[in-house]
C-alpha cells in the first residue's frame, strides 16, 4: 500500500462529494489541507486534458514534490449531471494498481448513483461505500 494516499471524488461543480485518507503514513497536523490543496490545483489540469483525450484515466496529471495526482473522469461529457472526476494523491508508481482501483470505486460509484435515495452530486455518507473504498485502496494501492 502507497505509504500517502488521498482520494476524493469531485462532482461536476468542482464540489468534493466524497473524501479518505487511504495511505499508512503518519500523519501530519496539516497533512489533510495540504492533500486537499494539491488535488484541487490540479482540477485545471484536468479539466483541459479531460477535454483533449476520450481515455478516461488519465495517470498522473500533476505532481508536487514526491506527491503523484492521477485522475480517473468518468463519461460526464455526454451525460450533464455525472461529470465526474475520481483523484488520488499518492506517492507509488502502481499504474495498474491504480487503474484496477479507479475502474472498481467507479462501479461501486455507478452503484451509488443508481440508488433512488441518493441525489446525484451530493455529499456521499454511506459507510458502505467508504467501507468498500478503503478495502480497495488496501488491495490495489
């Protein structure tokens, strides 16, 4: 497992709708603003190659000291409301590993979406979800 990782599903308004601490690093007191800083400096980056490639992940976009950003968007362009965007901050270089856990968090993120409980861009709370992510992050990561 990647020894820093954060991931962070952005909804087409550049909202955060879901957050995790997936690495086993210790933690520093400001660690948290620091990852989310850096994975939403990269948003721009995103949003310009998301437009240039019909790949949906896009390995890593941006990088800040030895802090990896890779993004996985999901096929928002053609439907309005499920432009999405899946990051992590991590400092391995599993490619396949990341690529297996993108493609899985975006299944079990299909599953969320297809839920009639659940509001499509909203903050996702479940603790099965977030259950399900870490498990990924530990086999993929």
């Amino acid at each position: 497992m990647a020894t820093t990782a954060c991931f962070i599903i952005v909804s087409r308004n550049d909202i955060p709708i879901y957050e995790a601490e997936v690495g086993v690093a210790a933690k520093r007191e400001d660690a948290a603003q620091l990852h989310q800083f850096i994975l939403h400096a990269a948003l721009d980056v995103v949003q310009d190659l998301a437009w240039t490639t019909s790949a949906m992940y896009l390995k890593s976009v941006d990088r800040f000291n030895e802090l990896v950003v890779s993004v996985y968007v999901t096929a928002g362009h053609i439907l309005y409301f499920i432009h999405t965007r899946l990051m992590l901050l991590h400092d391995s270089r599993n490619d396949d590993g990341i690529k297996s856990f993108f493609q899985e968090v975006h299944e079990l993120y299909i599953k969320t979406l297809l839920n009639p409980l659940y509001l499509p861009g909203s903050r996702i709370t479940s603790s099965h979800f977030d259950t399900k992510v870490r498990a990924l992050a530990r086999k993929y990561l």
